[in-house]
C-alpha cells in the first residue's frame, strides 16, 4: 500500500508593501511500507473431565495447553506461503505421571500416542492464485464433508494434499483435490488398537483402523490411516497403501436462500463414497426464518477393494427455525442395512463427520441399521458476546452394527455449550462444555466436561 502525506507548507514572504502572507500548500510522498506477511495461530488451554458409570467405574481427566503458530508470506506475481508449526503440552496432574498410569486417570485425547508431548510442522503449503482459480499444494488443513479437521479436542488431523479450486461459472465453486497423507489429531487417541469392538466404534466416528500410524505428527498414507496394517480382505497381504483419496465437487449458491453440494471421493481401492447436501432458508416474517435441509451419502467398494466389499447408505432430514437472537433445529437419520462384509454402516475414516445427528461424542448415527433423531436450541445474548445452546440426541441402534454386534439397543445423549466471546481481549474465546451420554454402550454411561480457551491472532 503506497501512503501519502499531505503537508499544508506556509511560506512567509515578507513583502516591502503590506507583509502579506501566502499559504503554499505541498504534497510529499512517502515510501511506501514494505509487506513482511503475517504471523497467525491460535492459543488453546483445555480441562476435560469424565466420569463413568456402569460397566465401567473411573475418572479421568486432563489439562493441556498448545495450539499452533504459522507464518504468511506476501503474495508475489499469485505465489505464497505458509509454514505453521502445531503442538500440545499435557500437564501432569495426578501423582503418577501420565505415561506410567496410562487412561485410568487421565484423558488421552489432550496427548499424542503413548500420552506423549509433542511439537511437529503441520502446516507447509504453497499458493497460486490467478483470475477465478487458487491451487494449493503441501501440508494443510482440510475441511470438507468426509474428509477434515475434527477439531475437537487439543490439535485436528492434518493432511498433505493437493487442491484447486475455481469459481469461473457463475454462483458455482468447483473443487478438485487429492490427498496423500494424515497425520490424526489427538481426539483419535481416545480409540484403542487391538480391541476389535473399539476399533470397529473409531471407523464409525472419524478414524480408521490404523489411526496410530499417523499420530504424534507422523503423516501416514491415507490407505494405512484407514485400514492400517491388517488382513483385513483375507489374502496374506498387511500392506494397504494406497494411492490416496481423490475429491471431485461442486458447490452451488445461484438460488437465493439455497446452497447445494456434491462430492464424489475416490479412496483407490478401498471405496467410492458420494456425499449430497442441499440448505435451503426462506424469510416467513421480518422476525422468522426457516430453513429445511437434507444429505445423503453412499459408500460402495472399488479397485482392489483392500476393505473387501462396502455397500451403505445413510439419508439425514433437519428443519430449523430461528427468531431473533433464538434458533432451534429438530433432525432425523437412518443408515440402512449394510450389504458390505466388512463394515456395518458408513465408514469414515478421515476424520469427515457431517451428520446433523451426531452427538458431542456419541456418532452412533453411522451404525447399519440405525435410527436416530436430535433436537437442539440456542439463543445469543445481545451484546454480550455470550451464546448457549443444549441438544438431546436418541440412537436406535440396530442388531447389525459391528461396535456390538448381534445387539440393538437404545442410546441416548444430551449436553450443552457456553461460548463466551471476551470483547476485552479481542481473539480471546473461553467455552464451557457438557455431555452426558446414556448406554453409549449396553449399561455405560459417563458425565463429561470440558473448559476451553482459545486465544486467536
């Protein structure tokens, strides 16, 4: 940006008749001041607490601080850069330190693998942007339905990809991308490895079978994020590399009130998943809005189907209505009989989770043969920066889910959220969270919280 300084010079010429003054008014121009790009990151300190009841007795808990800070160059002729490095600290808070008692006590999701501290580039990417088209190649976050961040405890998955993206037709963002690699955030290390009822619970809820390959910052393949290194089609090999997962979409806003997607993602010779999505909100009064929505995904195998045969369906319906600073939402899912042999409903193995049904940690809505509804309400405090919401959830599991098989039972989940933004301290976020799920398992049950600050720069 070039900066001018404007300068009123008054120049005093003492003439012989009368002194009279003459205002010269000059314009001066200063360098213009150079772009070193910008420092970004976020700031995150996390308590969780959980209590359980039932088939399991215990307390656990953690505190942990990190988060991440990055570098943007300028842009020269399109091209930039980013750099961020991410990280997470976990406090000892229980007299034994936390890799010696391991998950009785403390929470593993604030950790990497083994309950490790660790610090690692999660970030390195380069851009070009010309015209109505970016292409971003490296190390990056992603946020797309069935493939993402999950961001929900101390650091989100990663990934190495490639994505362009163009919006040259009118109202309408295509996106082509491929993705090689992962790294699992820490949320992934609430599962465990060699529990086939735990394993088959993380394919169902955002992590594959080999979700410790890629921890504590280690990028994996996608295939062995996924699948990790099991014979899982029977035939002697424990090699499931793959190509990766290739994402084809197009995004939709020409309708007013209406944005439409449609993914197509191509995880080479594991499965071929379609992901469908449309909002539409209309205004009823000058007070009341509405809007109906509904998604739609679809898993069957391809190539040399390393996760031998997957054939699934999932259908998810919401309505929501807001007034004034009061919105609430009421939804519905059903995930069919699964015909695949190798899982019991939709498998999602990279951390997508786009359910409207999904609970704070209960994601039973993926189970095959498994009905499930939610309500939720929240209301926004004017002027206070503060915004509370409460949801219930209810998971008619069916017989064919692979976390219990041959068991339907009923599970249940409610909680709230208090999001308080500190007009202070500007970037500075502080949240109280709460779930309480009911026969998350047959007869398990926990009370969990959870206090956040994020501090964005």
């Amino acid at each position: 940006m070039r900066k001018y300084l404007v300068l009123s010079v008054i120049v005093s010429a003492v003439l012989m008749a009368g002194g009279e003054i003459k205002p010269v008014e000059s314009v001066v121009e200063v360098a213009a001041e150079p772009d070193y790009g910008e420092i970004f990151g976020q700031s995150r300190t996390f308590y969780i607490d959980r209590t359980y009841a039932g088939t399991v007795n215990n307390n656990r808990n953690a505190l942990a601080t990190g988060g991440y800070i990055g570098y943007k160059s300028p842009v020269m002729n399109g091209f930039s850069a980013v750099v961020a490095a991410y990280g997470t600290y976990g406090f000892d808070i229980h007299s034994e330190d936390a890799d010696v008692i391991g998950s009785s006590s403390y929470e593993p999701s604030h950790y990497g693998d083994n309950f490790d501290n660790y610090a690692f580039i999660g970030q390195a990417y380069m851009n070009y942007a010309f015209s109505n088209t970016s292409i971003k190649i490296g190390r990056q976050e992603l946020n797309t339905p069935m493939a993402g961040a999950d961001d929900a405890r101390m650091l989100p998955n990663l990934f190495e990809a490639a994505v362009l993206s163009n919006t040259d037709v009118e109202n309408t963002t295509l996106i082509a991308a491929h993705v090689s690699r992962e790294t699992t955030g820490t949320f992934s290390n609430v599962y465990s490895v060699g529990d086939p009822s735990n394993q088959a619970l993380a394919l169902q809820s955002g992590y594959g079978l080999g979700f410790k390959e890629g921890s504590s910052g280690t990028f994996a393949n996608m295939g062995t994020i996924a699948l990790g290194y099991n014979d899982v089609n029977g035939d002697g090999s424990t090699d499931n590399s793959t190509a990766g997962v290739t994402a084809l979409a197009a995004v939709y806003t020409g309708i007013e009130g209406l944005k439409a997607q449609l993914w197509d993602y191509i995880a080479w010779d594991i499965l071929n998943l379609i992901y469908l999505d449309a909002d539409y909100t209309w205004t009823v009064t000058d007070t009341v809005k509405m809007t109906v929505s509904g998604q739609y995904i679809n898993e069957t195998d391809i190539g040399d189907t390393f996760a031998a045969s997957v054939d699934s369906d999932y259908f998810g319906t919401k309505i929501g209505v807001s007034y004034g600073a009061l919105s609430g939402y009421a939804a519905y899912s059903i995930t069919g009989d699964s015909d695949g042999t190798m899982n019991g409903g939709i498998i999602t193995p990279w951390g997508g989770m786009p359910a409207y049904t999904q609970g704070m940690v209960t994601r039973h809505q993926f189970f095959a043969d498994t009905d499930t509804w939610k309500v939720a309400g929240a209301y926004k405090f004017s002027d206070t920066g503060i915004l509370a919401s409460a949801y219930y959830a209810e998971f008619d599991v069916g017989s064919l889910n692979t976390y219990k098989p041959g068991k339907a039972w009923t599970a249940t989940e409610s909680g709230f959220d208090i999001s308080y933004d500190v007009a202070a301290v500007k970037g500075l976020n502080l949240k109280l969270r709460a779930n309480y799920p009911r026969d998350f398992a047959p007869d398990l049950d926990w009370d969990e919280y959870r206090v956040i600050a994020n501090y964005n720069f």
